[in-house]
C-alpha cells in the first residue's frame, strides 16, 4: 500500500469536524485510504454503497439505515445515494460529534448544489488525487513550501537509473495502472476505466444521451492540453450544440477527470471570465487517449511539451492538498501574449511563477513571461521558476531560477 499523505490532515478533520469527505476520481485509492484509517487510527464501521444490499437499504429509508449503525460511519460511494445528505444532516444537527461521518464519493458535490448545499457548515471536505511522485517514492514532497521560503532551491539528482520524467508521465498516477510496466497492460487498463466510468459516474450523476459521445470529447480535450479552453472551437470540431458540450464539460468537471486552470488576474473580477487552460487529472490516461504509451513514441511526438505541462500542474495540485502554503493554482497570460505556465498564489497574496520546459538547457528568453509577472505584480512575487530536465539550479536574475524538474519530488 502506497502512503498517502493527506493522510495527516485527514484525520486532523476527523478530529473536529462532524462529517468529512473525502471525494476524487475513481481508482485514486480512496477506499484503500479510508480502510486502512478506520482499521487503524479513527474505528468507523466501513460499508460501500458500491454494495446492492447496502444502497438499497441506504435509499429505501435514509434515515433508519443511519440509525442502525452505531458509532462512527465510514460510507463509501456516498454519491450513489444522495437521498442519504439530507438523513446525515438531520442526523449531524442532533448530535455534532467529531469524526461521526467519514465519506467518500467519485463526484465532486461541489458541483452538486443539492448536495453540499445540505451539509455546509457541518462537513470538510479533502480531494484525493492519483499518486503523486514522492507518494510513489515514499518521500513526502514540500517543494511549494520551499518556493514561497528564502531558502534556496538546492539541485537534487536522482540516481541515474531511476525512472525518466517520459516514464513519469505515461505511467501517471493511478495505483492500478501505475503497477503495470507494459505499456501495452496500461493501455488495457485505461480503455476499460474510461468505459467503467460512462457507464457509473456519469449515469449516476445525469441522465445522459448519447454516451459514446463523450469519449471522443475527452479524446479531443487529451489533444489540446494546456492550451485555453474555447468551447465554440470545441463544439464546431465536434458537431456537438454547445448546450450539450457544456453538459458533458461539468460531468467531466464533476468526475475530476477534467481540471481547469483559472486564469490569474490583480482584478478578481476579470479572472471569472477570462479564459481557463484545460488539463486532464492524469497524464497516463491523457497519453493514452492521444495514442502516446511507449517513451519512444512520445519522445518523438508533439504531446511531450503538453503532457510535461500537465504532470507539473498536477503534481503541484497534489501537494496543494498537504502544503502549509495551501496555495491557488492559475495561470498566467497578457494582451501581448506573454505566459505563465502555472502561477501559485497564498493565502496572504504572495506570488510564485512556475515555466515548464523539456529541454536540458535554458536561456533568457525562457523567463519573459516571469518578468512580465513580474513587473505587473512588484512586491507581491515571490519568484519565478522555469523547471527543466537539467542538474543544476542556475540563477538568471534577482528571484528567477532554472531548476531540475525533479526537485518538484525531490525537495
């Protein structure tokens, strides 16, 4: 079992909150991560509405299937059985004891508003991602922490027969598929996850037509990552009414398969409609849905610009989650055409620009877009970073840096 390191605030939210959830993609490991914590550091009777025996008793009397169990639930696959929100919630406000509900669910209830609507106030609510690389490796990673410090970025290789940043992406993180060293064997798994998923998530969530539609949308979106989502493109590419690519476009949101970068503005007003970056949650299924499984393949293609981008966003997505920094993700881009790959931003406003290159070396055009963030932002960046597949952390000016990629794990 690979150590997941939300674990921590995990059980921190246990701790003091009424009902907690856990929610993210399918496969991420969410019911391996909740088991091992309610066998070990928070006792809680475990079920699954995955089970047909315990959703029918969940949705014929919400209410009495909740007053039965006593002591601590851990209920997985909670969405499958929204009529079960309103019993948890009536149930919470007779007795709000820490800890008494821990949740799970493949759907983001964010997006659901009946959903988490009936429980704000009364529940937390922690993503879990696909394995990150240190969770992999079994090091816990602080690399934004570092970037919002004074202390140096230190170059940090790795063994020289360690896994290559290609290996990296087409692996992903996904603890199934990431156990599979063929490529031919993650192909398999992947295919047969995006059919599993249209025919659970998405039918639970929505009475949706026309289903095989949706795997060609998500095969379009896998070709344009890291590019602005423009959903008039997207829906002339596809014949699809743009009423019913908005549709599928939350049930991919809803499901986490789909992840947004918002774009980052000083007007918060503006953010909210200038134009996100698309991302999917895992650059192994991205790279299998644009037919790029095997290093050599990749190597050579014009995915790998787009897909290195990719895995650096949700790496830092990841160790969003357990940061002390807990920063927002955006990106960045002027009327001129200046960019950032991926600008973090604190709680308290502070600014770090993050670049993304494939290349083994680096020069001074590679941080105009840092400057422009730069300039626009004075004291509020913190500094910039172009991330590279070279060895050594090389300054190119006050608060700007090339740092090996690896250090994102490695740190």
């Amino acid at each position: 079992m690979f150590k997941r390191h939300i674990s921590s605030r995990l059980l921190e939210a246990l701790a003091d909150s009424p009902v907690v959830l856990l929610h993210g993609a399918r496969q991420t490991g969410k019911s391996t991560l909740v088991q091992h914590i309610t066998s070990a550091d928070h006792p809680a009777r475990y079920l699954t509405l995955d089970d047909a025996s315990v959703l029918g008793a969940a949705t014929a009397d919400p209410a009495g299937f909740l007053a039965g169990i006593e002591g601590p639930i851990a209920l997985d696959e909670v969405q499958r059985a929204p009529e079960l929100f309103l019993a948890i919630k009536a149930d919470v406000d007779r007795n709000r004891k820490p800890g008494r509900y821990l949740l799970t669910g493949s759907a983001n209830v964010l997006m659901l508003p009946k959903l988490s609507e009936s429980l704000a106030g009364r529940m937390e609510i922690l993503p879990l991602w696909p394995l990150s690389q240190g969770e992999i490796a079994g090091r816990r990673e602080c690399f934004i922490d570092i970037l919002f410090t004074d202390k140096p970025i230190k170059a940090c290789a790795g063994t020289k027969d360690g896994p290559t940043l290609i290996d990296r992406i087409l692996r992903g993180g996904y603890p199934e598929a990431y156990r599979r060293a063929a490529p031919s064997r993650r192909r398999a798994w992947f295919n047969s996850y995006v059919s599993t998923m249209l025919q659970r998530d998405v039918r639970d969530l929505a009475n949706v037509n026309g289903l095989n539609a949706i795997p060609r949308l998500l095969t379009l979106l896998a070709s344009r990552i890291g590019s602005l989502l423009n959903q008039s493109e997207v829906s002339r590419s596809l014949g699809m009414p743009q009423t019913t690519l908005k549709r599928y476009m939350a049930l991919l949101e809803a499901t986490f398969l789909v992840q947004p970068l918002p774009a980052w503005s000083s007007n918060l007003g503006k953010r909210l409609v200038k134009s996100p970056k698309l991302y999917l949650n895992d650059t192994g299924l991205a790279g299998c849905l644009v037919g790029q499984v095997d290093e050599r393949g990749l190597r050579q293609s014009q995915f790998l610009g787009p897909l290195a981008e990719n895995f650096v966003v949700m790496e830092l997505r990841k160790q969003a989650t357990w940061s002390k920094t807990e920063p927002g993700l955006f990106h960045f881009r002027t009327l001129a055409g200046q960019e950032v790959d991926v600008v973090l931003e604190s709680p308290s406003g502070d600014l770090v620009g993050i670049e993304v290159k494939t290349g083994a070396a680096v020069g001074a055009g590679d941080f105009n877009g840092l400057r422009s963030l730069a300039e626009e932002t004075g004291n509020r960046f913190r500094q910039g970073v172009v991330l590279y597949q070279g060895h050594e952390t090389v300054p190119f000016g006050k608060n700007l840096h090339a740092v090996p990629m690896e250090a994102i794990w490695r740190s």
